[in-house]
C-alpha cells in the first residue's frame, strides 16, 4: 500500500473531457431495470483475517484512512468487501475490492473489437520481413562502401532512405 495519497491527481482530472461526463453525471451508467437476483451478490467477500477480528479491521481502516483512501459517509448507497491475494513474486500481496454488488447496478459497458491474436501474428511477421529488408540494404551499403561516402554516422541514415525507397 502507498505510504500518502495526498497529491496523488483524481481519475477525473486523468480522463479527457469525453469520458469524464461519465463520472460526473453516474446516472447514465445506472441500470434502468433492476438485474436478476441470481446475478447479484448479496454480501461481498470479506477477507476472513478482517471479517472475523474487530483488531484487524480497525487496524485496517485506520491504516487506508491515514494515507487518505478513505471517504467516510452515513450513508452509502452499498457496500464493498475486501481481500488479499499473493502477487506473482509470493513475497507482496494485492489487496482486492469486491465491489459487485455497487457494479450490479450499472449498465454492462458498450462493447469493443479487439484484435486477434491471428492479426498481432500477421504484424509481427510483416514487421519481422521488412526490418530483414532493412538490415540487408544496410548490409548491402556498407558492402559496397557507403562508409567511404557518408560519415559513419550517416551510414543508417542512408540504408533507411535506400529501405523507404525500395519498400515504397
């Protein structure tokens, strides 16, 4: 966990002005039908080490209070469990917020196209002939003596332009 969050920027002040209007006015994300009660969760998961001894909660709250996570209120609209999970190195944990039934209330969001694992595949491969292209004229003007003509800084610069020319 971060020692401060004081002067860390809000996720309003990170997004442009097009996907702030969704921060600032969450209604449009609210469901206008409520969900089938099998999908939503009626208790969050607690981490049982917090959950079941009132010391560590405390302790836990007064921790993520004292660096600012925390904004207390009388009366919130739902409630969120917390977790941990080991991270990859097994020697830090990851703290979870089970936030699903605050996120059952929301609108699924609108779907994207994502790429292929088959259209990175064919860009790497595209890439991987063009850059040999690239090397072999390099390959090619330091053969014929492009050093002796150009400075050898200069070299690159006029295999790229020879590539640009013979790729184009």
């Amino acid at each position: 966990m971060p020692q401060d969050l004081v002067g860390a920027p809000r996720a309003e002040d990170l997004l442009d002005e097009d996907d702030r209007r969704y921060l600032e006015v969450q209604e449009r994300m609210l469901n206008s039908v409520s969900r089938e009660q099998d999908e939503v969760v009626k208790q969050p998961y607690w981490d049982p080490a917090l959950k079941h001894n009132p010391r560590n909660y405390r302790k836990f709250i007064q921790k993520l209070n004292s660096i600012g996570y925390l904004e207390f209120t009388l009366s919130p609209s739902d409630h969120a469990g917390v977790f941990f999970v080991w991270k990859s190195d097994h020697k830090k944990i990851r703290m979870i917020v089970d936030a699903r039934p605050a996120n059952s209330k929301f609108r699924d969001p609108a779907g994207v196209s994502l790429s292929t694992a088959e259209t990175f595949s064919k860009f790497e491969v595209e890439a991987v002939k063009q850059w040999r292209r690239f090397f072999a004229i390099q390959l090619v003007c330091r053969a014929l003596g492009c050093e002796r003509l150009f400075p050898q800084d200069q070299t690159t610069t006029v295999a790229l332009k020879a590539f640009l020319f013979y790729a184009y």
